[in-house]
C-alpha cells in the first residue's frame, strides 16, 4: 500500500513533466488525479517535501501561481531533506511562481507583502544555508557559535558562553 503512493507520486510528477513539454491540458488533469490519490502519511520525508512540489508544480501550471508559491514556501521550509541542488532548483520555482503572482495582481498592497515575503523567506534560506557551508562536529563548534551569538545580538538575553565546549546559555531578561 505505501509503496502504491510513491507509485502514484511518481506517476503525478511524470504527468506534470510531460504536460510541461506538450502543454496538453490531459496531461496536467492526469498528474492532478494521480496526486491526489496520493497518502502523504504514506510516505517518506522525503516523498512528501516531492508531492509538495509536486501539488506546487500542479498549480503552477494551472496559473494559480500564489498557491503554487505557498507550497514551494512549505517544501523550502523542510530542513535537511533536499539537497543543496534540488533546493536552489525549488528556490528558483518558487521565486518565478511569486514573481509571476506578483505581475498579475492589481493592488498594490499586495504586492508590497508578496516582496516581504520574498525577503522574508530568502533570509531563512540564507541563515539555513550559512550553517551548512562549514559544516562542524563534536563540542567544538565555534562557526557555529558565531552565527547564533551574532543572530541574538541586541536582543534582551543574559548570554553566558561555556568554556569547554562551544555552548551558549541565554536567559531572557526584559520583555520581547
């Protein structure tokens, strides 16, 4: 049973591929039914962050290009599962389906929050991807402890930095 809905993940995903390349407006009603059928419990990590795309891509293709972003928005906001490739590939979909929303909308104050949460998304992407460049193991982690006494500077915490080990201990002493 599992194994039949990463079946029919793969079976939607090939769906979307080919409706991408002969614009047949069967192919994309296939790759909607074959998604659909499929159990996100069902399935692994990894599997789901692709039915997320997958749902994404779907949707992208339809034109309903801003719930298309939404759901790249939540495959981007998985950590770890995706490669560093196949997350600058998700990026670079994600980004178009929010450009695309944002040309066709007619308020202005929309596009104004579409833009802050272009910002807001990219920085999560930047911090996330920081971390891993340089990646460090064991106690001794002080790229590591850069970056987080840098992220909560200026906040009201009582920072103590261990000795022994790269460990931060911060206590929240005013209000947020």
């Amino acid at each position: 049973p599992a194994s039949a809905d990463a079946a029919s993940l793969v079976i939607g995903r090939s769906h979307l591929e080919r409706h991408r390349l002969l614009a047949d407006a069967a192919e994309l009603t296939a790759a909607r039914n074959a998604l659909n059928a499929v159990r996100p419990a069902a399935l692994s990590p990894r599997d789901r962050v692709d039915l997320l795309i997958g749902l994404g891509q779907a949707l992208y293709q339809g034109d309903s290009f801003g719930a298309a972003a939404e759901l790249f928005d939540t495959a981007l906001s998985q950590p770890l599962v995706l490669p560093d490739r196949d997350r600058l590939l998700l990026l670079d979909w994600w980004a178009t389906a929010v450009d695309r929303e944002a040309r066709s909308l007619v308020s202005l104050g929309r596009v104004y929050r579409l833009h802050g949460r272009l910002g807001d998304a990219l920085a999560r992407y930047r911090e996330a991807r920081t971390l891993h460049e340089w990646p460090e193991v064991g106690n001794e982690l002080p790229i590591t402890r850069g970056h987080v006494l840098e992220a909560i500077e200026g906040l009201p915490l009582d920072v103590t930095t261990h000795e022994t080990t790269s460990g931060i201990t911060a206590m929240l002493t005013g209000a947020a």
